[in-house]
C-alpha cells in the first residue's frame, strides 16, 4: 500500500514537472515574441533596426555562453577541430544570422497573430529542403499533407485585413532559412556525432552570427543609428530583452532534456494560439474569421504530421528493441551451446 503510495506520488511529481518546465518554455517564448514586437513596430517602442536588436541577442548571449561554460564550467564544451567549425558550424551559424534577421524584420510590417500563422509553412520546408538534400524520403502521401498546411496558410493570408507583400516575404525567406539550417544540422553536425545544447550551441554558433551580422549592418542600420542624434541606449529595454533571449535558450535545454521533442513541438502550438488571442485581445490586431479558418486547417496537417513522425519513431525504436532482444537470444544461445560442448569434452577425458 506504502510503495503504491509513493509511486503515485512520484507519478504526480513528474506529471507536475513536466507542465511547469512546458509553462516556463511557452511564457518566455510568448515573452520574447511580443517583447521583439514591441521594440521594433513604429507603433509602439519604435526602434525599427533588427539587425542591431539581434546583434545584441547574440553578443549578450556569447558572453553568457562563455562564462557558463569557460569559467563556471556548467557544461563540457564539445571537442571540435577547426576545420569542423569552419566546415560545419560556420555555415548553420549564417543561416542562423539570416533568419533571425528577416524574422525579426517581419514584425515591422505584420501581426504577431499573421507571423504565426505562416511559421506553420516550417514543417513543409524542412520537409521539402530535406527531400531536395536528400535527407527525407519523398513520400506522396507526406506530400499531400505538406499541400494541405501550405493550402491552409494560402487561406489564412487571403483573409490577412493588413497584408504586406513584403511582410510576408522576409517571413518565408525566414522560415527558409530555418529550415535549410535544421537539415543541416542534421547532415554537418548530428551524423558526425556531435550533439550540441543550447549553451553549446550558443557558445560556438552566437560568435559566427554575430560576426556575419556586423557585415550588413554596417551598411544599412549603423549609417542610420548615426544620423538619429535623439537615439540613446535604454539598458533596462535592452538588457532585460536580452535575459529573456538568454533565458529562451535554456528553457529550450530544459523542456527537451526533460520531457521531449514532441512535448515541445505540442507545447508550441499551444504558445501559436495564446498568441493569437493576446495579438487580437491586447495589441487589437485584426484577425478574420477566414484567418483562424486558414490557420485551423493549417494547425490540422502539421498536428497530422507530427503524429505521423511520432509513430515513425516509435517503430523504430520498437525494432531497435527486436533486433536488441534477437542479439542477446543469440548470444546466450552461444554461451549455453560452448558450455554443452565443454561438458561433452570433459565427460570423453
């Protein structure tokens, strides 16, 4: 009766763990969405250079990276070649840098509310970018699906009150390029066995973006920055921008490590809707009833898709299990066939 007890106990704890890390990963992502819309719409902060906001993210989040790992040494940085990082880091760290750019751009001319809707588009460009690298296996039956959320999204922007071409096109040159660099993530990192976590990945990648940022904005924002004679730093907007950028990042670390991938992909589409909602509700952006049709459709193939992904893994690892299982019958089979011939050679002496 006692370990019954203290089992369910345990469960609940677990079960307890599991919400409050998923609450803690969908607070500080709503948190930095609408906090990077505020900075940066003309409507409300004003402060429309995000170029320079990312640079920011990412030299505040490289400093922190650093002193985690070099000086209270939190996590073991991975062991990586240069040539590795040159070949292999240095490009997910461009990719990086341009989507972060074009995404944090996007919230100048469209709706919080808008931006979430297209970033459903994610899945059939990953998808579509790993067929094209040959990383995914086309399957037709994958590809309706894809058809479906893109046909979804289509319905949800022919419905968008305040469309802007343009908008929507450093949105999906976002969503591109996030895509291109989860692939490659894949193809230039995972199968060569090395695995980074968020403060890794901050730690190596944060740097490269940084650098490669610092190119156009010297040409299109700092020309601008020095001709506003009234900007002036505001630490406290800034820095504390920044801690939840930082804080984002290990939330990410904490949900995966803790729960799984799955869990946080469901959890993001919870984060999608409460966004939606406080986009309409408190910033009163307008969202059409043909908007949440779109999205609704759209928010139906992807949950079809993960499903689908989720029971691929689960095959996988159920076979894994077999041949695991087939191994180790076959080595006791071994075993009990040298012992029976041991015994037959020592009743012939």
């Amino acid at each position: 009766m006692g370990k019954g007890h203290a089992l369910s106990d345990g469960v609940i704890k677990k079960i307890l763990l599991s919400y409050t890390y998923v609450a803690i990963w969908i607070f500080l992502s709503f948190t930095v969405i609408v906090y990077n819309k505020y900075i940066l719409d003309k409507k409300l902060y004003n402060w429309p250079y995000p170029i320079t906001l990312t640079m920011i993210h990412m030299g505040f989040c490289s400093s922190l990276a650093i002193i985690l790992i070099k000086v209270f040494k939190i996590v073991e940085p991975v062991s990586m070649s240069r040539e590795t990082y040159l070949r292999s880091v240095v490009p997910i760290g461009a990719l990086y840098s341009l989507s972060l750019w074009l995404s944090n751009s996007a919230y100048i001319y469209l709706s919080v509310s808008f931006i979430q809707m297209l970033k459903a588009l994610m899945p059939v460009a990953v998808y579509s970018i790993g067929v094209l690298l040959k990383k995914e296996t086309f399957k037709s039956q994958t590809m309706t699906n894809m058809l479906s959320i893109s046909f979804g999204v289509a319905i949800a922007a022919y419905g968008e009150a305040k469309f802007d071409v343009w908008g929507v096109v450093l949105q999906l040159g976002a969503v591109a390029f996030e895509a291109t660099r989860l692939v490659l993530i894949q193809i230039l990192l995972t199968s060569k066995g090395i695995n980074l976590n968020p403060i890794t990945s901050l730690y190596y990648v944060a740097p490269c973006c940084f650098v490669f940022l610092s190119v156009p904005w010297i040409f299109v924002e700092l020309p601008v920055l020095r001709e506003t004679s009234s900007f002036h730093f505001d630490f406290v907007i800034f820095g504390t921008n920044s801690v939840c950028a930082f804080a984002l990042n290990l939330a990410v670390f904490l949900l995966v490590g803790k729960t799984s991938a799955l869990t946080m992909n469901v959890a993001g589409v919870v984060k999608d809707w409460l966004l939606i909602a406080f986009s309409w509700s408190v910033i009163k952006d307008t969202v059409t009833p043909l908007n949440l049709f779109g999205y609704g459709l759209a928010f139906l193939g992807v949950g079809y898709y993960n499903h689908s992904k989720l029971q691929a893994l689960k095959a996988k690892d159920a076979q894994k299990k077999v041949q695991a299982s087939d191994e180790e019958a076959g080595k006791l089979l071994e075993e009990r066939e040298s012992e029976v011939a041991g015994k037959r050679n020592e009743s012939q002496d």
